[in-house]
C-alpha cells in the first residue's frame, strides 16, 4: 500500500511513473505524475527532455510557471521547453504530469 496522503514541502514528489522510482505506484504509460506543495516564496527547477512536455494542474493557491501566473483550478500545458520554474508568491498546491510528447 502507498500513502498518498504526504506531500514534501518544496520538491516534488513522484506518486505514479512508468520509472521505477521510491514511493510512486508503477502505471503502464510514459508518465510520471507528481504532487507538490510550494511554500510562500520557495521555488522549484524542473528539466525536460527535448520529447517531453508537462502537464500542471494548480490545486491551491498561486503557482508561476517560468513567470506566467496561474490560479487555483487552473491547468497549463508546457511544450517546447528545456527548463521550467515553478514559484509561488503566496503558496501553492499542484499536481505536474510528465509525459511524451
């Protein structure tokens, strides 16, 4: 059994992949989906490899994605992209989707 439940503040946390990583149930698909919960001020740099894209779904809160500001229920897609930065005036609560593009 996986506890979904806990989320660490300011990393992301890996809770289903295709990749066998530590705490994350196995999917069968080229994914890796990931929770997070971004203090106040704290950011996170996130890379990408040339066929991947990103999936962001904000929860709670604000989340700036390479300077652009999305709200609480909003979604990004990001293609095209080599490195994103995930920042938070306020904090925020937000689930990333890496997937093939």
């Amino acid at each position: 059994n996986k506890n979904l439940s806990v989320i660490g503040k300011n990393i992301l946390v890996p809770v289903a992949s295709d990749k066998d990583l530590s705490g994350a149930i196995l999917i069968q698909a080229d994914a890796t989906i990931y929770k997070a919960e971004l203090e106040k001020g704290k950011e996170i740099n996130y890379t990408l490899d040339s066929d991947r894209g990103v999936l962001v779904y904000v929860t709670d809160g604000t989340l700036e994605i390479n300077g652009e500001t999305f709200g609480k229920e909003d979604q990004a897609r990001v293609e095209n992209e080599k490195s994103l930065l995930l920042s938070s005036k306020e904090g925020s609560r937000f689930v990333l989707i890496d997937v093939i593009l």
